[in-house]
C-alpha cells in the first residue's frame, strides 16, 4: 500500500525539492511507495523533448521551469489535481509504458467518477474526451523510481494554455471537467476520489 501525501495547494518548487528527496529515500529503501497529491500555483514545466521550449510563447509573469521528466510544455496550476507517484518498479513492473498507461487509468477511472466517459489517444499520451486533452502525463525515472506523474484539469483557466502550445499542441485542444460537464467541479472533490485510488497502491 503506498503512502499517500495530500499537500493542499503548494508551490512547484517545494513539490519539485520534496519529490528528489522522496526519490532518493525510496531507492536507498528508507521509506515505501509514496504519492503525492496536490495543486499548484502557476507554473509552465519544460520537459525533454527536444526544441520544448519553443512551445513557450507568451509566459507574461508565469514561471517557467526546465525539469526531468519526458514530454513537452505544459502548465500546472489552480483547479488542477497534480499527482506525482514516487514507486519503486520491480521484476516484471519495470515498465515505464505500463507506468504511464497506470496513470492514464488512474485519470480515466476518476473522471468516470464524476460522469465523464474519458479514454486513451493511440497517438498521444494522457487522457482525452472527444478529441480534447483532459490530462497530462509525463514521467522521469531514478534507478528504477518514479517521478513527475500526472495532471488533471478540473476546472482550471484555460487561458494560461494559450500561452503556449501544451504538449505541442494548439492550446485549443485542453479541456476540463466542469467544462465537459457544464458545471462548476470542486478540485477538493476530485482530489479525495484520486486519494482513495492511489491509497489501494
């Protein structure tokens, strides 16, 4: 059973400095699973693809962080649910695709608690409904812990997308709950349905 740390709304920073720590104290077997749970203020992340940053166009007054883990750019802030998985992979679970597809699931299976039939896209990753991205995934690995995880927009401003161009798309192509659904969604809501999931871990 993975530890579960539901931090509230927390600069990326210090979630950033606790998940190294976390990472390092997992593989050298001081603490178990532990997965983090919370929301951030603004934030773009860059990730490795190559030529990622060209996808910032117009961050203004919003941070702009070079970090670890795969994809592109993408931004992370309120109304959001940020989930960073720190897991020991082993044996056969050595797999990082199975990773990715476990929190891809973990997205759906939440988004189907509040009425949304969500699913995969075989091209991209993350989580989509009718050809809009409701979430984001992007990992980094450490001799065989993880980090970095998901992104799940619940009713978020979507205007901090069209600052850049998300994972490589145009910004038009985001999505969240409250506006598939047409009504406001509580992030606290769709926090305690990630944090019952991820404590069967």
């Amino acid at each position: 059973m993975a530890g579960v740390r539901a931090l509230g709304r927390i600069g990326y920073a210090e979630a950033w400095a606790l998940q190294k720590g976390l990472v390092e104290q997992r593989a050298n077997g001081e603490i178990g699973d532990t997965v983090i749970v919370c929301e951030h203020d603004p934030v773009y992340t860059v990730g490795r693809r190559r030529d990622a940053m060209a996808n910032v166009l117009a961050p203004g007054d919003v941070p702009v962080v070079e970090v670890e883990r795969g994809g592109d750019v993408t931004w992370h802030g309120p109304g959001q649910v940020v989930v960073y998985p720190i897991l020991q992979l082993e044996g056969a679970g050595r797999d990082l695709h199975a990773h990715m597809h476990r929190l891809e699931d973990l997205m759906i299976e939440v988004c189907a608690d509040f009425g949304v039939v969500a699913g995969r896209d075989p091209r991209n990753t993350g989580v989509w409904h009718g050809g809009r991205k409701l979430g984001s995934v992007g990992i980094a690995c450490r001799r065989w812990v993880t980090w970095h995880g998901l992104a799940l927009n619940v009713d978020p401003d979507l205007g901090y997308f069209e600052r850049i161009n998300p994972c490589g798309f145009d910004a038009t192509i985001m999505t969240s709950l409250a506006r598939v659904l047409g009504r406001p969604v509580a992030v606290d809501a769709v926090t305690a349905a990630m944090v019952a999931r991820v404590a069967g871990w």
